[in-house]
C-alpha cells in the first residue's frame, strides 16, 4: 500500500519535531499513543460503507504537536479539539464534492425535466428555440452542469453552519492554547528571575 502525500508529509514534519523540553512535557508525551488511539476511535468513520483513516488523524495531531509544543494534559486536550475541527472540516469539504456529483449523475433525469418544462414554453411562445442537450460542450448542457456544480439551498446552508460552527470552535481553541502557553512562559520566566535574585542576595551575619 502507497503512502498518500499527506501521510508522507505529516510524517516528515513529525520527524522534524523536537519534542517538548519540561518534564511536565515529556511525561504527558509518554502517554499520547495510548490517547490518541482512544479518541481517534471515537472520531474516525468506520462503516460498511465509508472507512476514514485512523493513521491519517493520528499523524494531523502529532504535526500539530510538533507545531504547538503541548506542554500539559490539558494543552493535548487542545490539540486534539484543534485536529478535531480540522478533521471535521475536511469530511464538510468531502460531503459537499460528493453532494455535488450527485447532483450532476443525475442530469438525465433533469435534462428531461428541463425539455418537459421548455416543450410547454414552446407551445406558448413560437420564437423560443428548442434546447440543445446534444453534448456535453453544447451551450444548454454547459449551462445545466454549471448550475449544479455548486450544491442545492438546503445542502448549501447546513454546510455552511456546520463550516460555521468549526471555524468558531477552532478559533476559540487556538486562542485558549495559546493563552495558557503565553502565561505559563511569563510565569516561568518571573520563576527563573526569582531564582536568580535569590542567588545573588547578600548573606546576613
């Protein structure tokens, strides 16, 4: 079985990782194969019909390691919602190519709605022409697979809140990481400047 680029690429990256640096980080570290395989198998899709790949999910959290750096067992919570919403993403992204060509396999069924309806127009009306669905570069079939190369208002706007909702719900993650990480390092650094000055203050007798 052959790598995808994706997979080649999240292993590259991951590779490139050095790793966390406290002890607090590396003890949570220890632990992520163990975690990560428990909540991949609660996110992954795995039917009779459609199977997602858990390797895939498991390699998006590691390169996001290597980038964030989790320092704690709640920043690898963090991480995981952020793999979460990118992974969620992806599957909206993947719904709607698929919801679009079902859309247009199913054009026979709708060129004949559209001749049906035209038929009655040109029955009315003499100067309409007839349509022309006699290939696919003719003008009218060009005109109907554009139309449905984007998905229906109903579809559309379910993807949309669901894209919404993602977006919100990443963003709000992001931002609470790095929070934390910004206020674990001035914290860190008021802890070695402390330190520092309780080293060079004189000796009483």
């Amino acid at each position: 079985m052959t790598l995808s680029k994706q997979t080649k690429a999240c292993r590259e990256n991951a590779k490139k990782s050095t790793g966390p640096k406290t002890e607090q980080g590396k003890k949570t570290s220890s632990q992520n194969a163990t975690t990560f395989g428990l909540y991949s198998n609660k996110l992954i899709i795995d039917s009779n019909y459609h199977t997602e790949n858990r390797i895939d999910y498991d390699l998006l959290i590691e390169d996001l390691r290597s980038e964030l750096n989790p320092q704690s067992f709640f920043q690898e919570y963090l991480i995981k919602k952020i793999a979460n919403c990118l992974w969620r993403t992806q599957r909206a992204a993947i719904s709607e190519t698929a919801h679009i060509n079902k859309q247009l396999n199913n054009l026979d069924d709708k060129i004949a709605r559209e001749k049906h309806i035209h038929s009655f127009k040109m029955r009315e009306h003499e100067n309409i022409e007839p349509l022309d669905f006699s290939s696919p570069n003719s003008k009218d079939f060009s005109n109907l697979v554009g139309i449905h190369s984007i998905p229906d208002k109903s579809f559309a706007t379910k993807i949309l809140y669901y894209e919404m909702h993602l977006d919100r719900q990443l963003t709000r993650t992001y931002d609470l990481l790095r929070k934390l990480q910004h206020k674990e390092k001035l914290e860190q650094k008021e802890k070695e400047k402390k330190t520092k000055n309780e080293r060079n203050e004189p000796i009483l007798l």
